[in-house]
C-alpha cells in the first residue's frame, strides 16, 4: 500500500540545484546516497508518491552552489496508517488555515501559526492565553484500553496551568495532557478512578521547546520528556469514552472553557495499535 511524503523547505540565497534524499537506512551526512530526485534552485516544496505504509525513512533536502553541496538535518519519518491525527502546524505567518495529515478538520478560535519559531519546520501554533484549535468528535480518539501514543513539542511563554489537548467533559469522561504552572506535563484520564501519570517539576521550562510523549503499552503509562522516561503508572483501567470534540490549548465542556494554554505548540501525533 502506497502513502505519499509532503516536503515544504527555506533556502537562503541563491542555489544551483537542489537534492532530495529518502532511505530506509541512516543517511550520512559526509556520504550521502545517491539522491532519490534532483530538483531545481527555485523549488522550496516536493511530493514524494513513493513511499510506503508502515516503513521508517530518513529524509534530508541538500542544496547546491559552485559544486559544494550543503545538507539539511536528516530527519526520520515514519508512513504509519495507525496515526489517528498528526499536526505539523506549517504555513504562513499568522496563517489561520491547521492542517491535518489524516483529513481532519481543526477549527482555530484566536489561534495562528508563526513562522517565528518552531520545534521542527518552519512554523508552529501560537496560543496567546485566550486561544484553541478543535475537531468534531470522532472515535478514532477514543483511547480506551488499547496502546496509544501522544507527542508533541510545547514552549509555554509562562507559568501558568494550560490544557496542551484534551477531550475530557467535566472530568467525569475522557483523557488530558495538561502543562501544571510548576512546569511539570501529566496525563489525567478517567476511568472507574482517575488515573495519571506526571513528570516532575521544571521538567517544561518556559521559552523553551520539549518534546513530550505519552504511552500506554498494556497496562503501563509512560511519560516522556525529551526521549527520556521520567515517569511511570501501571493501571488497568480503562478510559471511559467521551463524546466531546477534541481541543488543542484549551479545556472546552458543558461550564465553558477554560485552562487555556499560553506558548507554542508543534509536531502534534496521536497514534494507535487498533482502531
């Protein structure tokens, strides 16, 4: 089954040729492979329709000038149909338009991208304190009992608590992965109790881009900061099912909204084992 890689890039200055790369195998940055296309000086974008479902790929965009070759990072990237939403959050400046890898449709309420700075890209989501994106419910959300995986990448812009994404419903149904204003991450979900798992103080520092992640593999929760596990619960307790839309910087359920995040927000995936 066949998947298609979306590139969007920036060069500065003037350029001869460019070369696009994509291997199943680590790219080395002083010996490249052979490059999978040769592109023009002037093309910033590529659609790669060769790629395959399930399969990890090292990707990297060089540039040329006077014969002397310049590489970007190497990035990984993984054509996984498991992924039940993915946010790159890439786009103009102040742009309005959130797009999502698997079709689903985020609506911004004073909510922007920035091209400003980013975690990965060129561009990330800017949340003010007083904004949010959102989807329509769709139970491809509904985490329940089956293993999952949350990451993204956050900088808050201070220390006050903030939702990061969330379709919980007056904590009585649903999940939550919410900043606390001492800079630790937790996931809160409800289940015949209300189970979580949180990393220590500090661990999100302001101003400052971290990468989290959150897993559940059988009965275990994982948290993540920066690839390194910093905390761990074991339940076996289900997630009691919401019906609520999804929401990305802020809380949103039947007394309002509220929690709002306040920083940028990048690279956000969900994934599943099963649908």
């Amino acid at each position: 089954m066949t998947n298609r890689l979306e590139l969007n890039w920036k060069v500065d200055g003037f350029v001869d040729e460019q070369r696009y790369y994509c291997s199943e195998t680590s790219i080395d940055p002083l010996s490249p492979p052979l490059p999978k296309a040769t592109l023009a000086s002037d093309v910033r974008s590529y659609i790669d329709a060769d790629v395959v479902i399930d399969k990890m790929y090292y990707v990297a965009v060089g540039s040329v000038k006077n014969g002397i070759e310049k590489l970007s990072g190497v990035f990984q990237v993984y054509t996984d149909d498991r992924v039940v939403s993915i946010l790159h959050f890439e786009g103009p400046n102040n742009s309005t338009v959130i797009t999502d890898e698997k079709g689903k449709v985020w609506t911004p309420v004073n909510a922007v991208l920035k091209t400003d700075y980013a975690a990965v890209g060129l561009s990330s989501l800017y949340l003010a304190g007083n904004g949010y994106i959102y989807t329509p419910y769709n139970n491809e959300f509904e985490l329940e009992s089956v293993d999952f995986s949350l990451e993204c990448y956050i900088s808050p812009t201070n220390n006050t608590q903030g939702v990061i994404i969330t379709n919980r419903d007056k904590g009585t149904v649903g999940w939550m992965l919410r900043r606390e204003s001492n800079g630790a991450v937790g996931f809160y979900y409800i289940g015949t109790g209300a189970p979580s798992v949180v990393s220590p103080s500090g661990t999100t520092p302001a101003n400052t881009f971290t990468k989290i992640e959150v897993k559940r593999i059988g009965t275990t929760l994982q948290l993540l900061i920066n690839d390194s596990l910093v905390a761990t619960s074991t339940t076996n307790q289900y997630i009691k099912v919401s019906t609520k839309r999804i929401s990305v910087g802020a809380a949103i359920d039947a007394d309002g909204i509220y929690s709002y995040f306040s920083g940028y927000i990048d690279e956000l995936k969900i994934e599943k084992s099963m649908f």
